[in-house]
C-alpha cells in the first residue's frame, strides 16, 4: 500500500508540474501578449512519443494504480473481517481525522474522477496514435493533420476545461483527493517506519502541505484555463 | 445520581447476546465505574437474576484486566484512564450509557462483558521475550543504556496488555499492543539481539489470531490508557521490513 502510494505521489508531482506549464502557457498568451508559447505542448509530445514514457513508464503506472486498489480492497476486506459484531453504540473512539477513517470514499471519488480523466484525455489519445491514426482538436473533424500536428495538446486542453461542469468535477475530486492524500503521504512514512522521533513532525507538516498544494495547483490549471485561456 | 444502563448480555460465546436495560438511583459521584457495576450487579442479584459478568483485578490501573466499551470508548470518555480508574464524576444525572464488550474477531465473548484476551498471551508467547538466560539481577550500570532509550523503552513497557488499542481500532488490529511489547525489548541490549526473528513471529502470531492491519488512524494510541505511542508501531513496521530483506 505504502510502497505504490509513494509512488503514484511521485506520478501525481510529475503530472502536476507539466500541467503547470499549461497555466504558464496561457498567462503568456493571454496576460503577457506573447506570440507563441508552447511549453506545454513541448512536454506533452514529449510524453506522449517518447517510447520509454510510452512503453516502460506508462505500463508501470497502469500496473501501478492496480495494485493499489487490489490491495486497498483486500485490505478492506481483511479488516471488516477483524470485527464480525460492530457496536451497538457506534465506534467513538477519538481518531485523528475524517480521511484517515474514509480512504476507501476519497480512492473512490479518485477512480470515478479517473474515468472522466479518462474518457477526456488518455482514450481519444490512445485510438488517434494506436488505432485510427487521426486525431481532433475540440469539435474538429479528425485528421491526419491534426495528429501530426506538435502543437495539438494545448488548444485541445483548452477546449475540455470550457465545460463548467467538468471544472466544477475536477475542483470537487481534486479536494478530495487532497485529504486522501493528507492522510496517505504520512501514512506511508508509518508504514515504511521511517515515522520515527525527530521526522514525525516534519512528515505531518510536509504531509498537508503537500495534500493542500498539488491538489490546488491542478484545480489552478483548470480554472485557468477556464477564466482566462 | 440516576443513571440508565444498557448493557450488553450474552450468555455464553454460542449464544446471541442483546443489550439489557437497567435504572440505578443512587450512584454516587465519587464510585468508581466498577463500584458502579457492583452495585448494579448487587441490585440485580436480590433481584433474583444473574449478575453481568465482566473482567477487573487491581482495580488501581496497572493490570489490564478490566476492559468495557462505555459509550462507543474502550475504557470511557476520559483520556488515559482504565475503567476501574474512571469515575462516575464523569457522567451527568441522568445519563444513558452503554456498556459493551471489546469487540474483535481476535478477542471472542466469553460471557456478558467478558472477553477472552488469551490472543495477547499467544502473541508473548511467539517471541515477547528474551530468550537467554540473564542470571541473578546485575549491577544496574553494567551495560551502559542512553537515557533517551532507557525512558522510551520504559514507556513502552507501560503497555498493560488491556486491548483498548484493538477495541478502539477500525480494524480491530493489535498492532500498537504487539508493536509497544517488540520495541521495549528492541531499544535495549539484551533484547536487540532477536528483534528480527521476534518481529517476524509475533506479527504472524498476531495475524493468525484475526486482528485487522493498521491503516494508521491513530485511535488505538488516543484511547490507549496509558498513552501508548504510534511511534512503536512505525518502529516495527521498520523491523519487520528490515527482516524481510535480511532475515538475520
Ligand atoms: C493518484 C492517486 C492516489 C494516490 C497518490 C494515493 C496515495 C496513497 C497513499 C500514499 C496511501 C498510504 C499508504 C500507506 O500508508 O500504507 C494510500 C492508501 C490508500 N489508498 Fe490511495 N492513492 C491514490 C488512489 C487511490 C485509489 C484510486 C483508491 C481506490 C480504492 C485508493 C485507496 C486507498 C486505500 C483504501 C488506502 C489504505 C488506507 C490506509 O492505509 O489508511 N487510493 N493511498
Ligand atoms: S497499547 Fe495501550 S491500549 Fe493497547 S494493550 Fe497496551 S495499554 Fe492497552
Ligand atoms: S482492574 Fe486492573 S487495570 Fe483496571
């Protein structure tokens, strides 16, 4: 659990630093009058071609991602086996928060959201590239163009983050991705035992940082995008 | 004070249990929860019925005998305090509480609020010892121990094997208890030397014994009497990683 947790947060800073370049993109475009400014459009090719990422990296991360929720719902299973008869009063015992107690509800909300991320972004990618080999930018008719296009990533993002409802799904998962991870970055560091006298506090410190500023900054690129791209 | 009492009654382990209701009128403040209970069960037992059946011994906070879940809290509403140390200043005229047994796979109803703990004495007994001979008591300074692990270690060894950590827990698991015994042993040196085989038979004790796994909530160290810390439990997790990858 700890071991694929570190790991899909290593995959969340990598994923937010590159949509952070979307933001900067736009600030350029919009704000500051720049021509041209494809940072972003850089990364994702990047990405999106490089056959290590595509090939090494990309099945990691899927295999990745599985193995945390097999393992979160075994886990799940295993311990609701641990206390047959609850209580008839109800479990009040002081515990030190909300998302420690409802990790399987906040994973939760990250799959539905993953699905929408999904059908967004990763499925159209992977039929233009592997299956048709044409690809759209909005409500484009899809091309060959289009595919070969370098500079195809940006307006395309662009165009899903016009949906207010969309924003508004993305604002709601990525809080909740927040306090799922406020409790699983620390966690992780019990877990591996290195949650020991001195790091103890600096880990629940870095933890809710952590927790409060990668899910804002990716609710950041979505409001930019919708606002002022 | 008066107070109304539901409480769990169960016959034996085969038999379905349900929660009995009970008024008592006059509780006095300054008894002791357990004085309470004897009360009720003398008030029961004229009443021609049989008494509710649960576990104390010292009754001053050092055994772990006593145990009862009182208003959803292993041990009741106050922090660091066993049932037999709580008392009936804590509750209002007039209050309803329940009283129910630790509940966990791991700990089987024996009878009304009586649990079989005996899981725990099995966990020592894979491996919560030292297993050399150490002689007659030695010179106190003979092996010299930091401070700092000397007082850890002794606050770990505070742990009074009650089982509130795995009552209180979401997940039933014994984790804080089992990890509270390896790390006393582990900061001093006489105990050092099998940590790596002790972790790995204890936590395959405890796991054999159907305790849940620790997903690191923290209620077993909040409601621990004796303020167990979770510390311990980042420690053996850290012990029983290290004997994975080199086993000796
Ligand atoms: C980007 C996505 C995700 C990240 C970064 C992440 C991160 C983490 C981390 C670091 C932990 C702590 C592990 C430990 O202490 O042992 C954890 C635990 C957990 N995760 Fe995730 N997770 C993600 C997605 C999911 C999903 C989709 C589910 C769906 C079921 C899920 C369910 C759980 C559960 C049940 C736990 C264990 C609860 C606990 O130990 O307290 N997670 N996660
Ligand atoms: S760790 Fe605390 S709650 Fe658990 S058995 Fe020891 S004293 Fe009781
Ligand atoms: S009866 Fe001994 S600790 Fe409560």
């Amino acid at each position: 659990m700890a071991f694929s947790g570190l790991f899909l947060i290593l995959f969340l800073t990598q994923h937010m630093t590159i949509n952070l370049l979307s933001v900067v993109d736009s600030l350029r475009l919009n704000i500051f009058g720049a021509e041209e400014s494809n940072l972003f459009n850089q990364a994702a090719y990047f990405m999106g071609n490089n056959p290590v990422v595509q090939f090494a990296l990309q099945p990691v991360l899927i295999a990745g991602f599985m193995l945390h929720m097999l393992m979160a719902f075994v886990l799940q299973a295993k311990n609701a086996a641990a206390r047959p008869d609850g209580y008839q009063y109800g479990n009040k015992a002081r515990a030190y928060n909300w998302a420690s107690m409802n990790m399987l509800i906040t994973g939760g909300v990250v799959i539905g959201f993953l699905g929408l991320h999904f059908y967004d972004f990763w499925i159209p990618e992977i039929t233009a590239k592997y299956v048709t080999g044409k690809a759209h930018i909005g409500d484009s008719p899809a091309t060959e163009a289009i595919l070969a296009d370098v500079n195809r990533f940006y307006p395309e993002l662009v165009h899903r983050m016009k949906y207010p409802w969309r924003v508004a799904i993305y604002c709601v998962s990525f809080v909740l991705l927040g306090l799922h991870l406020n409790h699983g970055f620390q966690s992780s560091f019990q877990t591996t035992g290195v949650s020991q006298g001195k790091y103890v506090a600096g880990i629940k410190k870095a933890s809710i940082a952590f927790a409060v500023i990668v899910p804002l900054m990716f609710i950041v690129v979505a409001l930019v995008h919708f606002f002022i791209s | 004070m008066k107070l109304t009492l539901h409480v769990w009654r169960q016959k034996d382990a085969q038999t379905q249990g349900e929660m009995v209701d009970y008024t008592l009128d006059s509780v006095s403040e300054d008894m002791s929860f357990l004085e309470m209970m004897d009360v009720l069960n003398q008030q029961i037992i004229e009443a021609g019925d049989e008494p509710i059946a649960f576990d104390h011994d010292c009754r001053e906070g050092i055994c772990g005998m006593c145990s009862m879940v009182i208003n959803g809290q292993p041990h009741g509403p106050q922090q660091g305090t066993t049932t037999c140390q709580l008392h009936m200043r804590s509750f209002k005229d007039g209050d309803s509480i329940y009283i129910e047994p630790f509940r966990a796979k791991g700990f089987p109803v024996v009878r009304d609020l009586m649990v079989d703990r005996s899981a725990f004495d099995r966990i020592i007994q894979s491996g919560g010892f030292v297993s050399v001979g150490t002689g007659a008591a030695p010179d106190g300074n003979a092996i010299p121990i930091r401070k700092e692990e000397a007082d850890e270690a002794f606050n770990a060894a505070t742990c009074i094997g009650c089982g509130a950590c795995v009552a209180s827990c979401k997940n039933a698991s014994a984790m804080l208890f089992v990890s509270a015994k390896i790390a006393q042993l582990d900061r001093l040196p006489q105990g050092k030397v099998e940590s790596k085989e002790r972790v790995r038979s204890m936590v395959v004790q405890m796991d054999e014994e159907g305790f849940g796994n620790c997903t690191n909530t923290g209620a077993c160290s909040a409601e621990c009497p004796k303020g167990i810390s979770l510390e311990n439990i980042a420690r053996m997790n850290r012990l029983y990683l290290q004997s994975s990858v080199s086993p000796t």
